[in-house]
C-alpha cells in the first residue's frame, strides 16, 4: 500500500504518517503536517516526546487545522490525530505513506518496517523537490552552510523579490510551495540541506541546479558511525545532479578534490581565500580583492573591507555564495550591494550587546569544536574570553579546541552534559571552570569572573539536547540572561 506520487491531488484522503513534530513553528515536522493537511490528507502525528513538550506545536497544527476548514470548504480537511510519547507500528505499516522529521534517525525500527511494507518514506524536502517546478539553490557542510544560504538568498532578492529561503534554516520550503506553484515566472528557491535532509532525495534523480558543499569536519558521530559515513550523506548533494548542474566545492580543503572526482556533474567550481590553482575556475581572495575566474580570466569583483559580517570563515562564505549567485545570473553589482549590506543571522558570532564594558555573543549555531574555535579566532585576545560551553556528545574530538580554549580563555562555564566530561579533560589546567544546569545561572557565573575589556561568549561545542528544546532556545535564554544582567545593573546604579 502506498501513495501515487506523480499528483499533489492524491493526497486527498491518503492516510500518512508524520513522524516527528518538532518544535520549529515553520520547521520541518509542522511545515510538512500544515501542508499535508491543506491538501486533505487523513494524518497521524507521531513523536517519542510527550504533550507538555510539544504543547506549542501541537496548539499551531489545531490553530491551522480551524483555519484550513474555514478556507477550504471544497475539499474534506481531517482533524489530525496525535500519538505522542511513543510510536505504534500499526501507524507505519497500515498507511499510504510516512513523512519522516529530519531529527529522527534513518536507522529507525519504524522507518524500516514502512520500508518493509512497501510504504513510501518522504520527507518535506523530498516532496518539494517533487513537485518544485523551478531551479532549486543548495548549500551544506559543517559550518556555515546558513550564513551562506542567507546571504545567496539576499543576493538572489535583489534580481526576484519574491525568492524563497528554507531547509534547514528553521523554515520548511512547503511553506511556500503552494504559491509557487501559481507562478508562472521562475522563483529562485534556496535551501539549506543538512546530512540528515540530504539523506531523504537519496536515489531520486532530483539535484539541485547549484550545489555548495562550504566545508567538511567531522560532526554528528552520534548519528554516523565514522566521518566516511558522514561525508557519504553530503555528498548526496551533488549525487543527485546530473552533468549539466553546477558544483561548488572548498578549494582550501584538500578533501574536496576527493569528492569533486566523484560527482557527476561536468560544471566544477570552486572559492578559495587563496588564488586558485590554473585550471580551477571559481572565485577567490587576493588580498583586499574578491576575484572571479572564468575560462582562465581573472576578474575582481568586490573587497574584503565590502564584507559587513566578520570573520576569515565569512571571508569563504561570502565567496561561495558570490559564485553562486553569478551562475545564478545575480549582477555584480548586486553581489557588491549584498556583501556590503548582509550583517549575518541571530545566533551566529552574534553580539547582543556590552555591559560595562564586557562583550556578549551569541553564538549558539557553534555546534562542533570548528565552530568554537572560529568564535575564539575571531574575539580573542589572549585570555580575554569566558567562555560558556559544553552539553550533549556527538561523538567528536574536543582536542584541539581545549588547547585554543587554554590560549583564549580566563574562565569557562560549563552545561552538564553527556560532552561536558570531554571538554574539562581537554581543557585541564588552561583556565578554570564552573559546572552549571541552566542557563541563568551560566551567564551569572560568566559576568562574575569578566571585567572591562572581556567578552562572554556563548559557543557551546556540543548539541543542546537535555537543558534546552534547540539551539535558538538556548540563544534566546543567553539573551534573556543578558537582559537581566543588564537590568539589575541599572538598579544598582540608580540607588
């Protein structure tokens, strides 16, 4: 039993499993449920979290369902069924198809029963690329893969307005899909492809018409059982391309010869913040100047000092999406007007503010060693730095970084976590630390021991499964600590 995917209309009345709801208001689970429903499917909602977690979700999907019977009193919209805190296989073997979160593991008994069953398993990203009729833009890699899909999506913006950015970056492209659908000029869609959504267009000959890989460390060895494995699901973005799609690889990671040999595609670019080898074409860094090499001629077209957001790592995201938004036919002058324009996104080496003279930044996105190390690249001064850090385990190596944290470092604040071990014996004797449960009480420890001239850096290193929902939750609850901080202060002063 399984669904005719050939037609959007044959999820009219299909019975489909949702697995995995998330709490991403527009994220992948909600975004695919919102759509399913939309187009009258008869769902199940399924995840292994309980109702008090996933309260908020649950109140948006019954918010939609009242208003979808409202707009659509031509087509039969079902009220959706919730099995939370558990999954029946009954739900997975007696239906027509399976949409399957992002967040839960291919390896999943239940996936695998569907699969048994000859049930179709989707993912939101899959059905877009199904039914997607324009060229889709897509960017992964360990590290700033979303600060390059905003910023290709601003450059885009300024040739079509209406250009959509989704993926991984908190929104599902099905969000938008409908509409797009109505246009009759092509929409420049971007999207942000993790491992795990990559994993899902596996086998569908479906590639995007640009694909970004920025970069490749190893990350996630909770989920992949070695860096190979890893590595196999990137690489699926260019797999899926054919010769004709364009292909952009790191030219600073000798990795990334490796995988350019194995794509398909006969369109290999490349960005490098050193000049490119004869032969390559791509953009590259030479000096103050960006330049862009095309058939062996060289052409500059910005500067480094253009390049709003900070950073060597935002040097080498400016440039991959800079050669992909020329492939894209994005002027120039527009890549120019963006570079100077684009100030990143939240969570990101963001700074929230200073409180006598102590530096706050949020950069909760740092999720690998790589990504802590690139914040204390770039804001430390020699032991000017507390650092709050540590949380779930991913299987990773925290070597490196506890050295550069001995370097950086005055004091360090860190979450219990199932990491939280690794990171103190790495750092040892290089600075001192705390260990804290939440995270009111780790911005208060981290202002204690800083004074003027020091910054508070949140970059934890690790997953942030246990004390808070995601990542975002635990950059907004830095801000609120912030805020506080910042509050109490102010009443100090005023008596």
């Amino acid at each position: 039993m399984s669904i005719d995917l050939s037609s959007i209309d044959n999820f009219q009345d299909a019975m489909i499993t949702v697995m995995g709801l998330g709490r991403y208001k527009k994220g992948s689970g909600i975004g695919a449920a919102k759509w399913l429903m939309r187009h009258g499917a008869q769902l199940v909602i399924t995840d292994l979290k309980d109702e008090e977690d996933l309260r908020e979700s649950i109140s948006e999907i019954e918010t939609w369902y009242l208003q979808y019977r409202a707009e659509y009193p031509d087509r039969e919209i079902y009220q959706p069924v919730f099995v939370l805190g558990k999954h029946n296989a009954d739900n997975f073997t007696n239906v027509d198809l399976v949409v399957q979160n992002p967040g839960v593991a291919r390896e999943s008994e239940f996936v695998a029963l569907a699969k048994e069953q000859g049930v179709h398993v989707e993912s939101d990203i899959s059905l877009f690329f199904r039914y997607c009729p324009f060229p889709i833009f897509s960017i992964t890699g360990t590290r700033g893969k979303s600060t390059t899909t905003a910023l290709l999506g601003e450059m885009l913006k300024h040739k079509h307005p209406k250009t959509v950015v989704a993926g991984n970056i908190t929104r599902s492209p099905l969000e938008d899909l409908d509409w797009i659908l109505k246009e009759n000029e092509p929409v420049p869609i971007v999207l942000e492809l993790s491992s795990w959504l990559l994993e899902s267009i596996e086998g569908m000959g479906l590639g995007p018409e640009i694909a970004i890989l920025t970069n490749a460390f190893k990350d996630h060895l909770d989920r992949y059982d070695s860096f190979e494995h890893y590595l196999w699901a990137k690489e699926l973005i260019f797999k899926e391309q054919n010769e004709s799609q364009f292909s952009i690889f790191n030219g600073d990671q000798e990795i990334s010869d490796e995988i350019a040999a194995r794509v398909p595609s006969n369109k290999k670019y490349w960005f490098s913040q050193k000049v490119l080898p004869e032969g390559k074409n791509g953009v590259f860094r030479d000096g103050d100047n960006l330049v862009r090499r095309m058939d062996g001629k060289d052409v500059p077209f910005a500067h480094v000092h253009d390049i709003k957001i900070e950073g060597d790592h935002n040097i080498a995201n400016a440039l991959s999406a800079s050669i992909a938004a020329h492939l894209a036919g994005v002027s120039d002058e527009d890549i120019h007007a963006s570079l100077k324009e684009f100030s990143g996104l939240p969570g990101r080496q963001e700074v929230v503010g200073e409180i006598e003279g102590v530096l706050f930044v949020n950069d909760t996105t740092a999720t690998s060693p790589e990504g802590v190390m690139a914040a204390l690249k770039r804001f430390g001064k020699g032991g000017n730095i507390v650092l709050i850090s540590g949380g779930s385990a991913k299987g990773l190596d925290y070597g490196e970084m506890g050295v550069m944290v001995g370097e950086q470092c005055k004091f360090v604040v860190l979450f219990d976590g199932t990491a939280t071990d690794e990171i103190e014996r790495t750092i040892g004797d290089g600075a001192p630390s705390v260990r804290v449960d939440n995270m009111a009480d780790a911005v208060s420890n981290a202002f204690d021991n800083a004074k003027l001239g020091d910054v508070i850096l949140l970059s934890p290193g690790t997953s942030s499964f246990g004390i808070f929902k995601n990542e975002f939750d635990r950059g907004d609850q830095f801000k609120v600590g912030y805020t506080k901080v910042l509050e109490e202060i102010k009443k100090k002063k005023k008596k």
